[in-house]
C-alpha cells in the first residue's frame, strides 16, 4: 500500500524541549572582597541558604590568621624602614657637620692668608708679597669649593630622606591594605533578604561556598535573591537555537511542582554559542557541543520556587503563520541538489522548500494545498521528470 499525505496550509511551528535552571531576575550578588596582596582566601563560616538576614548582618566571613600574620610582617617592615631612615639621617648628619667644618677651615685659611699679606706688605719681599697674594686666591679658591660641596650637600641630603620617606610611605600603605583586609574579613548583607549560595566559579573551579572553600578576589560567593520574579536559562543546540526567537512562548513545569505549568516567554539569546566544556572546565568529547544560552521570563513566582531549582522548558516558535506545508519524509533530494515530490501517479514534481522543523517543512512554489502526494521511490529522477514531460497540470 502506497502511503499519501495532503499539503497542509497552517501554521508551521517548532517545538522543543530543554531541561534548564531556575534564577531570581534580580539579585544583589556578593563578591569576594578586593584585599591589595591577597590572591586566595579561605571561607571560615557561612550562613545557611534560606538565612533571612537584615542590612548589615554579618553572613560570612574569612580565615584572619593569614592577614594578621601578614599584618605583622608589614608592621616589623616598617619599623625596618623608619629605623633605616633614622640611620642614613644620621649618616648625613655627620656629613653635614664635616662639610660646615670644612667651610669653617677654609675661611680661617682665607683670613689667615690675607692677614699674612696686610702684615708683610713692608716688610718681606715683593716676590714673597706675590707669594702671600696668590696664597689669598687659592684659600678663597678652596672656600667657594667647600660652599659649593655643602650647597650641593644640602640637595643630596633631601633628596636621600625623600627616599626613605618613600619607603616609609610604601611601608605604611601596606600596613592600611591589611588593616583594611582584616576589616573586609566579615562579609555583611548590603540589604534585607534571603541567604542563597548559587553553583559558582570559585578559585577556578565550580562550586558552592562552604566552610574552608577557597576563593579568590572578585568571585561570586553569595547572592541576595528577590523571589518576585524568576528567569528560566536553558542550553539549546545550535539547529535549534536557529528556530528560537525572542518573544517565543513557552511552557515550563519545575520538577519541585511537577504538576505545575508557568507560562512564559523567550527574552533573550545570546549571540555566541559556547560548549560545555568551556562553562566547567571538562574535557569530554559530549562537552564539545556548541549551544546557546537562552533566558526566559516566567510569569509567576511561585512561592516554593528557589534559585537553582531545575525544570522542563518546552518552547514553542511559529516558524511561518501560513505554510504549505508537507513531512519531511514525503520530499527527495535530487541529483542536481534540487527538491521533489511524487504524486500518486508516479509523477515527480520540483518544488522549492523554505523553514523546517524537526518533521515538517515548507513547501514555498511547486504545489499547493490540498494537493496529494505520496512517498517518494528510490529511484533516481528521470529526463523526462527533469524536462517536466511527466508532470501534471497544477490547474
């Protein structure tokens, strides 16, 4: 018996059914604080998820015995620095008192040379005279260079405790940073709410916070959801994501109330597909396949509903409003890469196709509705069918 099927005029519509995660549409999220010099930090204790806490509630908090015995070492290095200090200050001191001593010296030369000179102008000789004055100009020679070596002093001495003040001043921000870390240990609630510990990245790895977690600067560690209103996320294939548009209805059943269906709508898709492996750090050959992320919006907030809670997401896309429309099944590829379908008699008939789902597709120019056609034939598509000498009259 020969299967047949009639051309349908209808909508075209693609279904399809993802198992995805429930999340708050929006939440304050808690991020590991930012400690300067910190990289990791171990979790000492944690609220329960579901803690109802208030503003300013301490709800988690760090391990401090690292940062204290950090604190230490930078309060022992800044004393190092001021003691250091205090050593090259006294280092230009005694420099300082030499110099001046010098200065001293050579103006007593001075003094002492143009004494000899007034004294002996009558009495010595003119050569010893002469003697005597060029003495005076190598004393007062010998002066200015000492001038000179305490003015030049006096800038090197500045500039040398201005480095050590520097050093001080880098010492000291160090000692802040860690006096503000210790402060940072104890995580408080920015606002009312409910504790929620979402399935994060922490330190590089993917799981929940907890008592002795590592973690590092920046991540996520708790959230503070509003359960007013819930987002649906699902991973689609990259076929099916192609199908899915923003505005698409859907129907989501939570697993926690499976006899509960929401209602819900398709709000958005993101432009980049990713894999598997890339969102949790695995190297499976399954986690190589590339799918989409798409977020839905439900339209109730049911009250035993919680973050992280899993459902099924049946979304449905109106491919086409009116389509001519047959199964899959019923059309054949040909050898010159064109479409056909056969009709009762035998005749093939080209047509040419446009959107699909999974079972259907559409039929865009070739037939119309209401037309018959049945299963194609294996064999190949004659001359004749190519020149259109077997086709009927569409009339």
């Amino acid at each position: 018996m020969v299967r047949t099927v009639e051309a349908k005029k209808e909508p075209l519509v693609f279904t399809g059914v993802y198992y995805g995660e429930f999340q708050a549409a929006e939440s304050v999220a808690i991020h590991v604080p930012d400690m300067p010099d910190t990289h990791q930090l171990t979790v000492d204790s944690v609220l329960e998820d579901g803690t109802r806490v208030k503003k300013g509630d301490v709800i988690l908090t760090f391990v401090r015995e690292t940062l204290e015995l950090d604190l230490r070492d930078e309060l022992e290095a800044i004393e190092v620095a001021r003691a250091e200090r205090n050593k090259v200050a006294q280092g230009l001191d005694e420099e300082r008192i030499n110099l001046e001593l010098e200065v001293k010296r050579k103006q007593l030369a001075v003094d002492r040379a143009k004494l000899q000179v007034v004294e002996g102008v009558n009495l010595i000789s003119k050569l010893e005279l002469d003697k005597a004055k060029l003495d005076v100009e190598k004393a007062e020679l010998e002066l200015e260079l000492a001038k000179k070596a305490l003015k030049t002093f006096r800038q090197k001495r500045a500039n040398a405790l201005k480095v050590e003040d520097l050093k001080i001043a880098a010492a000291q921000r160090k000692v802040d940073a860690k006096k503000e870390g210790l402060e940072l240990v104890e995580v408080r609630a920015p606002i009312d709410g409910v504790i929620y510990a979402p399935y994060t990245r922490l330190n590089w790895q993917r799981t929940k916070v907890a008592e002795g977690v590592v973690a590092r600067p920046g991540d996520l560690i708790l959230e503070l959801p509003d359960f007013t209103k819930y987002h649906a996320q699902v991973y689609v294939r990259q076929r099916d994501a192609s199908l899915i548009s923003v505005g698409d209805k859907a129907k989501v059943r939570p697993l926690i109330m499976p006899d509960r269906v929401i209602e819900a709508k398709v709000i958005k898709k993101e432009d980049f597909a990713t894999t598997r492996n890339e969102r949790f750090r695995t190297e499976t050959a399954a986690g190589n396949l590339k799918e989409y992320l798409v977020t839905l919006e439900l339209d109730e907030a049911p009250e035993q509903l919680r973050p992280g809670n899993s459902g099924r997401v049946e979304i449905t896309s109106v491919l086409a409003e009116e389509a001519v429309q047959l199964p899959v099944i019923y059309t054949s590829k040909q050898e010159d890469n064109s479409w056909a379908v056969t009709y009762p008699d035998g005749s093939i008939k080209r047509v040419e196709l446009g959107k699909t789902n999974l079972t259907h597709v559409e039929i865009l120019e070739g037939i119309d509705a209401g037309e018959t056609v049945r299963l194609p034939e294996s064999h190949k598509f004659d001359r004749s069918a190519k020149e259109g000498g077997d086709k009927p009259d569409k009339s």
